[in-house]
C-alpha cells in the first residue's frame, strides 16, 4: 500500500494522507491523516481555536481518491492528474489538533482522462466531511 501513497504529486508540506489503511485498486480506499498541530495554516484558522480548514478536508479525500485511482491495475495512471471539481460538499463538523482523519473513497465513474469519486472524512465515530469530487489528468494519446 506504500506504492499508493508514491502516486501523489504532491510535495510533503501538502500532503494530507499519512498511510492508506484499506486499499481496492481502483475502487476504493480508506486512509488517515493526523492533524499534528504544527501545520502553519492553523495558526490563523483560527487564533486561540484551530480547526482544520474545511477546503483541506476535501482536498485530503481528493489525495486518497486519486490513490486509489491511479492503482487500478486495468489503466495506466494518468499523467498530471489534479482535483477539477467538486460537488455536493458538504461540511458536517470540525477536526482539531491532535485528531486523526479517516478518509474514505470510492471511484464511482471513469471518463477518458476524467473520474469522479465519491468521498467522506471522520473523525473518530462522526462524519465530518462528505462530497462528490472530479479528478482529471491528461488526456491519453
């Protein structure tokens, strides 16, 4: 499952997935991230009362959506592939310092160089994020 993570794009300061946990090649996936407390946008959302962004919750599920994506043994990964849209967002609580998000995802359909997933975040027991996103990488000759 460490080969799932080598699929991010992303540089360690933006990555929001700190280990896979379950992981059906291109189907789904769950993941966690724990807020560690030190991250340098905590600082000012919110001084005295951190809480996690809610914009990063998504993005979170959108890094082990594309995971799961880019290991499905019938498609290559697809080059460049980034967060293009997202739908039904849905923030339904907050996540603090100290807490660990479980991630969940599943891939729902595939277009072309386009996916869309659906996704949730908890913490512990209780929902705290849930949306629809859209992944697209580039198109394949």
């Amino acid at each position: 499952m460490t080969n799932a993570l080598e699929q991010l794009p992303h540089g360690p300061e933006f990555r929001f997935l700190d280990r896979i946990l379950e992981l059906e090649p291109g189907r789904a996936g769950a993941g966690e991230y724990t807020i560690r407390g030190d991250e340098p946008f905590l600082r000012g959302h919110f001084p005295g009362d951190p809480i996690f962004p809610g914009v990063l919750l998504i993005e979170a599920a959108a890094q082990l959506a594309g995971c799961v994506a880019q290991c499905d043994p019938q498609m290559p990964p697809l080059p460049g592939l980034k967060l293009a849209a997202i739908k039904s967002a849905k923030f339904l609580g907050a996540a603090r310092p100290g807490e660990t998000l479980i991630l969940r995802a599943s891939i729902v359909g595939r277009m072309e160089n386009l996916i869309q997933a659906a996704a949730s975040v908890s913490v512990g027991s209780k929902l705290v994020a849930q949306c629809e996103l859209t992944l697209a990488g580039a198109k394949r000759p």
